[in-house]
C-alpha cells in the first residue's frame, strides 16, 4: 500500500508540472520561419543590452521548435525556448520583445528553481500526510485520501497562489525592460489583450491556474506602464 501511495502521488507531482492553458492557434504558424528568427535575434539582442546576464559566466540564448501554440519557457541557465507559433502570434517586435523579456525576468528573478522547490515541498507533503493519517488511523485509503487532499490543498491555497504573485512581477519587470530597450511602454498590455482575444477556449478559473488571467495581467500593466 505504501508503494501504491507513492506512485500515485508521483503521479499527481508530475501532471501538476505540465504547462497549462496552451490553447492558442494562430493563423500562419511556421511560414515565414526565417523572417521570424531574424526577428528574433534582433529582438533579443536589443533585451541583452538590458537585462543582467543570467549568471556571472552565462550569456542568454534562445532557441525555437516547432508548435502550434505561441508559447516560451526558461530553463533557469538563461536559454530561453520559444515555439514557432509565438513567434507568428506576436507579429511585432514590441510584442515579441515582451515575450522573451517575461522569460528573462523569470531567470533573473531565481523563479525556475524556486518553482521546481515547491515542487518537492508539494510532494514530500502529500507523502508525509499520507503516511501519518496511515498510521494514526491504520487504514491505508484514508491515508491515500488524506495525502491527496494535502496535495491538492496546498497546491491550489498555497503554491499556485506564490505561482501567479511571480507571474506578475515577471510582467512587470519585462515592462521596465522593454522600455529600457526602447520599446512602447503599452507592449506588455497590448501584448495580454491580443493573447486572451486569441484563445479559442476559455481559460481556467484563475484559483485553478498557476497564472493571472489574461486581461487582468493586460489591466495591471496598463495601471503601472509610463
């Protein structure tokens, strides 16, 4: 039964890691890819003239893959991937700028190892909880449930609530960013705007996301831009 409680924790450790709400399809994913990486190179070489290099011996390095939804993640060592619908989805370079420098702030900021922190704390608390109501009450179900429950409580009480706090001070230190750059101090809002009238389906209930929603981010960049 320990075994079995285990897995299933790890189980729900790893479906919690998944990237959510990748809902967007724009029009015209992968033409232009080699107008989109000159694009891109100029872009980021304009944010690298700004932003603090992700350690003292790492420079920032950005890579793209192919995929349908605009999407962009960071790995923590300051190579920043973004797909091929991003880059069709934010058509300019303010946008796109906007984009990369989030996943920027995200490194500079440490989020990518507190992130995968949480991630075993969250864990390691199912566990624990599992195993403790296990042997004060003796049945191994009660105990599944009761880890399961901690698992899901923390999460959505605690952790994705810590999640959305660093989402939107990424957002808001991309924006300085970009304007450093030289880029519209509105990129940001209008780059949350044009996102959220993209979605092909709704988005997740905000306490169920690890993000604020889209048009809240747009509104409070609004409120902070110059």
């Amino acid at each position: 039964m320990r075994a079995a409680i285990l897995r299933l924790m790890i189980f729900v450790f790893v479906s919690g890691c998944r990237a959510p709400d990748a809902g967007l399809l724009p029009e015209g994913e992968g033409r232009g890819l080699e107008e989109g990486r000159e694009r891109l190179e100029r872009v980021s070489g304009r944010l690298a003239g700004v932003v603090p290099r992700p350690g003292d011996e790492s420079v920032w390095e950005f890579r793209v893959k192919r995929g349908w939804a605009p999407n962009a993640h960071a790995d923590g060592s300051g190579v920043v991937t973004l797909t091929t619908g991003l880059l069709a989805f934010a058509g300019e370079d303010d946008l796109l700028a906007f984009a990369l420098a989030h996943e920027m702030a995200h490194v500079v900021g440490g989020d990518v190892r507190r992130q995968r922190v949480e991630d075993v704390l969250r864990l390691v608390g199912g566990v624990v909880g599992a195993v403790v109501v296990w042997g004060v009450t003796g049945d191994g179900w009660v105990g599944m449930a009761a880890g399961l429950a901690a698992v899901v409580g923390g999460d959505l009480a605690v952790w994705r609530v810590r999640q959305r706090g660093r989402e939107g001070r990424a957002d808001a230190r991309a924006l300085e960013w970009c304007v450093a750059a030289g880029y519209r101090g509105d990129c940001g809002e209008r780059f949350w705007r044009a996102y959220a009238a993209a979605r092909p389906v709704p988005e997740r209930p905000v306490w169920r996301s690890k993000h604020p929603g889209d048009l809240e981010r747009a509104a409070a960049l609004g409120e902070s831009g110059p």
